[in-house]
C-alpha cells in the first residue's frame, strides 16, 4: 500500500517488501515481474504484496510462523516471500522435485503453519500435507492479488525470513535459517557482482526453491527496481526465445544449462546481443562449457557460495572472467574468506585448504539443529566443506570437495542419503554410492557393489540384481538422486575402522573407464 505523507525516509528497520514498495513510489509503471504473457508493474506488484500479508494475517501468519510453497517459478512465490518479510514470517519453499516421502520429513522438521501449492501440485500436497497435519491452501493464480486491508509491518532485518534446506551428509536434509539482513547483504553482493542498475531485465530460469534461483538475480533485482521475467521450468529452445524477444540483460545458467542452450540447434543463430553476460556456479565450471559463449563474445561470470551464505560468497565478474579462466573470482563486497589449511590457520598462496566465509549474509543457524549449527560455525565463519586455493593475487579457485557431495545438473546429492536406502537390503553384500562424471549432467551417482554370493557374476544375474537394487528407489527420493547404475567389485576398500575408502573407489571407476569403457552411465533420467 501506498506510503503516507511526502519524503518519508525508509525506516532502517525496514522489511524487505518496504523496498519494493519504495520503487512503486519511484517507478509506479516499471515492470517489475513478467510471466507468461503478463507484465505486472511495480505499483501492481507492491499492492499484490500488501494483499498477500493481509491474506496470510488473515490465516493466523504472524512473527516466527512458517508458510511453505510448492510450485514451479511462479509470482507467487516471489509474493508470498516478500509478504512474510511483511509480517515477520519465515517463507520456506519446498523442492518439486522431491519425493512425497522427502517432503514429509521437511514438513515434520520445520512444522510450517500452512502450505501454499500450485494447482498442479495439489494432490501431492494434500498427501503430504494430510501426513504432517500441515494446513494446505491451493494457490489459483490470482488469489493473492485481491485487495485487502494493509496489515501493520511487523517485519525487521533482524527477523529470519527464509528457512531453505539443504541435502545433509547425514541423510536428512538441513534448513539453513538467513535473516532479512542476510538477504539485503547478499543483493549488495549481486549489485557488485552484476553492476545491476534499476534499468537491468533479468530472465530467471533457475528454480526459485533454490536460493541461487531466488538470490543471485531475482530478489536483488526486485530489490533494486530492475525487471524480472520468470521462466516457469528451464527449457533451452524458450530461453533462446525470451533472451531474443524479451531481451534480458542478465541470467544465470547451471552448467549442465549451459551445455543444453550451447547444443541447441539455434544457439549459433540466436540474438543474444542483449546479454551484459550470464552467470554460473553451483558445480565446477568445465572450460569446454563456457567456451561457446565466449566465442560468441559472450562472457560467462560465476558465482560461489552455498545455500547457507544467502549464496553470494565470491564472485567473478564477466569482465574479469576472460582473464582469470578457471577461476570462481574473489570475496564478494560484504564477505570475507578464509582458506583453512590442515594445522587450522590460514593457507599461503597456492596451498590447498577449507574454504570459510563470514560476513552479513552468512546463515543465523540450522533450524532446530544446535549441533550442525556448531559444527557449521566458528567465531561467525562459515566452513563451506569446499577445498580451494588463492593465487599470488587473490583470485581463488575451487579444487575438491571435503564431504562426499555429488552435484548433478545443480542439484546437490549426498551419498549418505540413498546408502540409508541400501541399508537394509539382503540383495547385495555390501555397497556404498559415489558421483561418476556425466556428459550432460556433470555427474551422476552409481552403487558400487559387491555380490551377495559366489555363484553370482552372470551377466543375467548380475542385471536381474542391479534392477532390483535400482527399484529400491522408487517412489523414495527424487528422480534426480537416484542412481543410475550398479557397479560391481570383488571387494570394497575400507580403513581399519571400516569405512569405506571412496577416493580409492573413484579411482578404480576412473582405471576402468580409460581403460575397458567399463562403468559408464549412458542413462538419461
């Protein structure tokens, strides 16, 4: 709703949707978020906002409370997160890709208040929500547009706004909890890594569960009176088609994204003229990916970070990206970075060490969890897991994993998770998952396998086992974290404790595949 008076100063207290609403005051008929045929202007978009706290108020949503969604790229969702900012809620979007099983767990966890579903989506969350005793209200496009009375803002950069989970390497996923403040240093951190102006067009294909797909372009594009177009599901032939009649200046594409816009047949023909440039992260960055754009004088940036650090922790600007090739680039403006050797202290040139991140936009804590929280935090420094090195100059580059985390087409997968799924199974001896490289989706996780008996090891057999194993996951987790084959070993190899070593599983993998093609995953998901 409109502000009183004339030349108020926005209070620094204010919520996130104040900004947005300091744009409507500023730049009523700018577009601020485009969908499918309909442009809704800053001055629509604001109100639209305002009617949805009245709406959630109306529902009992007040400071602290959870409101969850589950639909694919919609205004909604961009609604309904800055409404909680409104009232001091905490806005928790949900990952349509999972499995009714993994969503019900999240929902037992996090014990939101209401869940919000696309039509689309609906029988699926009434399932689930039945299961959870969570209220489920279906989302029609325009019922939280209706106008309503303005309810009183409640909302500070103190209060947590976004509760966003994230794969744990425990099995179950954790909710990284970023406050408003976190959220406002982070889009400080997208307008360096961008120089992004009131005058910038972002198209946003990245889903917007995810906190790259919500945080890197979107929200501070919103939050700095710039225009959004949301792509309701990532498609190559209709990017190409927005990026030449919509003409945005900014997008960010995962890798495997980037290699399916390259391949398509139109890519060498499309206006892309456009483009300041695209951005990428969330998985190492292969050179021959990025380098169809730069001969097309496109430059590619990439982003790091991680759903806990909002996720802009250091950046590369596209007009550094050309000369510092394999490089994620330095600390973002409200960030600080620390690469961790072994002995605990900081990392010469060129040593290998953790990476950990302090600064405003890192998270408050795990959601109900004290001891990840601890775990996870030292003195305000966030340790990313991620092992790097900086050059003579500062630029940092990204070498290893700490944990086990598979990144497949963007999407993280722990091992521990589908091991969990294995556990109780009499079909094979032992086993244990690991990440193989993928053409299309960088990696791809695999069992790896020792045979139950030893009359097993015919090829029927063998097969007829590793389907069953592979039905195991059906219906339990997500398409994308399903394995998508069986490999089999005499033996695994384990460290006196017993725990498996999967380096040296990795390499045995990589042996076969240069030598025998033996272990390949041609299976598409």
């Amino acid at each position: 709703m409109p502000e009183s008076g004339y030349g108020r100063p926005l209070a620094a207290g204010a919520d996130l949707a104040a900004r947005v609403e300091r744009w409507a005051n500023h730049r009523p008929e700018a577009v601020a978020v485009s969908f499918e045929g309909a442009e809704h202007s800053y001055r629509s978009f604001a109100d639209q906002i305002a009617a949805t706290a009245g709406w959630l108020a109306d529902a009992g949503i007040g400071e602290g409370d959870r409101v969850a969604w589950l639909g694919p790229n919609r205004p909604a969702a961009l609604r309904l997160v800055l409404a909680c900012s409104w009232l001091g809620a905490i806005y928790l979007p949900l990952n349509s890709r999972l499995a009714p099983p993994e969503h019900r767990w999240i929902l037992d966890h996090a014990m939101p208040s209401l869940l919000a579903t696309d039509a689309a989506f609906a029988s699926h969350a009434a399932s689930i929500g039945a299961a959870c005793e969570t209220r489920v209200v279906p989302d029609e496009p325009d019922c939280f547009s209706a106008p309503g009375t303005a309810r009183p803002r409640r909302g500070t950069p103190a209060h947590p706004v976004l509760l966003a989970y994230t794969s744990g390497t425990t099995g179950h996923p954790k909710g990284a909890l970023l406050d408003q403040a976190a959220m406002s240093a982070n889009a400080v951190n997208s307008t360096h890594a961008h120089d992004l102006t009131s005058q910038d067009r972002v198209l946003t294909t990245i889903p917007l569960f995810h906190v790259g797909g919500l945080n890197i372009q979107t929200l501070p594009a919103l939050l700095g009176g710039a225009a959004v177009r949301l792509q309701r599901a990532f498609d190559a032939g209709q990017f190409l088609d927005d990026v030449e009649t919509w003409q945005p200046t900014w997008t960010v594409l995962v890798p495997a994204a980037l290699a399916a816009v390259s391949a398509h047949p139109r890519f060498a023909g499309a206006d892309l003229s456009s483009l300041h440039g695209i951005m990428t992260g969330s998985s190492p960055v292969p050179a021959a990916v990025t380098q169809p754009y730069f001969d097309r004088g496109l430059p590619v940036g990439q982003i790091y970070g991680s759903t806990e650090t909002a996720p802009i922790a250091v950046h590369l600007r596209c007009d550094e990206a050309a000369g510092h090739p394999g490089s994620c680039g330095k600390p973002s403006t409200m960030c600080e970075v620390r690469i961790v050797g072994d002995a605990g202290t900081d990392a010469a040139a060129g040593e290998h060490g953790e990476l950990w991140v302090r600064g405003p936009s890192v998270l408050r804590e795990y959601w109900n969890d004290p001891q990840a929280t601890a775990e996870a935090l030292t003195d305000g420094w966030f340790h990313t897991g991620d092992i790097g090195h900086a050059d003579a100059d500062g630029w940092i580059f990204i070498d290893d994993r700490r944990t086990d985390l598979i990144i497949s087409g963007g999407e993280n997968v722990y091992p521990a998770e589908l091991e969990e799924v294995l556990s109780g199974t009499d079909l094979v001896a032992e086993s244990t998952v690991v990440g193989v490289p993928h053409e299309r989706w960088g990696a791809v996780p695999v069992i790896v396998a020792v045979r139950a008996s030893s009359d097993a090891g015919a090829p029927d057999a063998d097969d007829e086992t590793a389907a069953e194993l592979l039905r195991l996951f059906d219906g339990r987790l997500a398409r994308f974290k399903r394995p998508k084959a069986v490999i089999w070993l005499d033996e695994l190899p384990r460290t006196a404790l017993g725990k498996v070593r999967k380096h040296e599983v990795k390499a045995l993998l990589a042996a076969r595949r240069s030598t025998h093609d033996d272990g390949r995953t041609p299976h598409e998901r």
